[in-house]
C-alpha cells in the first residue's frame, strides 16, 4: 500500500504524508521533504484523476445501455400497427401564421418596390451668390 492509502488524520493533526524537518536539518533534508510533498501530491492527483476517469466510464456506459434501451424500446413500438389519429390543433396555426407572415412579406416588397427613388444627386452643392462665369439673372 502506498502512503496516500495508509495514511489517516489523527484527531484534527495533519496526515502523516510529508515527515517532518529535522531540528538539525540541512538543504539536503529540505530538498527531501520537498521532493516527497511532491510525489505524494503527484500520487494524490493521480488517484483523483483515476477515480473520476472510472466514475465517468461508467456513466458513459450506463447512457450508452439506456440509448441501447430506448432504441429498441422504439423498434418494439415501429413494429406495432398504429391506428390513425386525429391532426394536431397547433398545426392550424401555425399554417395560419405561415400564411399570415407570407401575405405581410409580400405586401413589404410591393411597398418597397413602388416607392419613390431618390432624387439625382447634385453635380455641385447649392450656393447663395451666383457663380463667376454664370450669365442667368438672380431671381429675386
């Protein structure tokens, strides 16, 4: 077993996972309980991650047998004769809007098509005294 699965908490102390630092420690025993937090953080990450791979495998499996069910389920139903029903109410409506949506359309287009273009654009913009090389009297 490893120390992530022996390991328990003893009345609200931390786990035994990482040893504690010696009192006469030196760089290299600091180095060693980083390195052991480490893999012991590594190792918790990994257990993580592999019990929610099974957890979503079976998941997976569980909608892939009721998609399996359903199917035949479905097939069980096709096989039967079925017996004529009466039309649905919404159909009506929405034929009726789809009527109703066609007629405005239209009606916009005929609108759009007979309406008035604009006015030609001016070769030039208007002016208040008369051109210099203009012949015609001011009217005024």
């Amino acid at each position: 077993m490893t120390k992530v699965s022996d390991s328990s908490t003893r009345s609200g102390s931390l786990p035994d996972l990482v040893y504690p630092l010696a009192q006469t420690g030196s760089l290299s025993d600091a180095l060693h309980v980083a390195g052991e937090g480490a893999v012991t953080l590594a190792q918790g990450s990994a257990a993580a991650g592999l019990v929610l791979s099974r957890q979503g495998l079976e998941l997976t499996k569980n909608a892939v047998e009721r998609v399996q069910d359903a199917r035949r389920d479905k097939a069980a139903l096709d096989a039967a004769p079925r017996r004529r029903t009466a039309p649905r109410p919404g159909r009506k409506a929405l034929v009726t809007t789809g009527a109703l949506a066609a007629v405005v359309l239209g009606a916009l287009a005929l609108y759009r098509s007979r309406r008035p273009a604009h006015p030609p654009i001016a070769p030039e913009p208007p002016r208040v005294r008369p051109a210099a090389g203009d012949t015609t009297p001011a009217t005024d």
